[in-house]
C-alpha cells in the first residue's frame, strides 16, 4: 500500500473483500484471498476518510 496510509478499514459480509480508507481521501478495494488490489476510488477530494463500514448486504461501503 505504497502512499495509502490506512487510517480505517472494512471487512465486507462475504469475508473476501475488504476496503481501506487513508488521509489522501483515497479508498482502496481489496480481494482478501488472491491480496491483490481491486479498485481505487478517490472518495474525498479534501482529505481524511476515518470510518468504514460496509452494509450488512456488502452492496454499500
């Protein structure tokens, strides 16, 4: 996670996902099984994204 200082993280219901949130206003989608990054998103274009949660579906972060 070069550049991605995680600052909050989020496990989704089906255990194979998780999501990371970091003080660039990033957040990143993870693929727990393979470790391999899934998708990049920029969230917050003025910073910090603290919190996650996913919704109890895992349709919703």
């Amino acid at each position: 996670m070069e550049s991605h200082y995680v600052e909050g993280m989020a496990l989704a219901p089906d255990g194979r996902t998780f999501a990371t949130s970091s003080w660039n206003g990033t957040l990143i989608f993870w693929d727990a099984v393979a470790r391999k990054q899934l998708e990049e998103i920029l969230a917050n274009p003025q910073g910090y994204v603290n919190t996650l949660a996913f919704s109890p579906d895992g349709e919703t972060l």
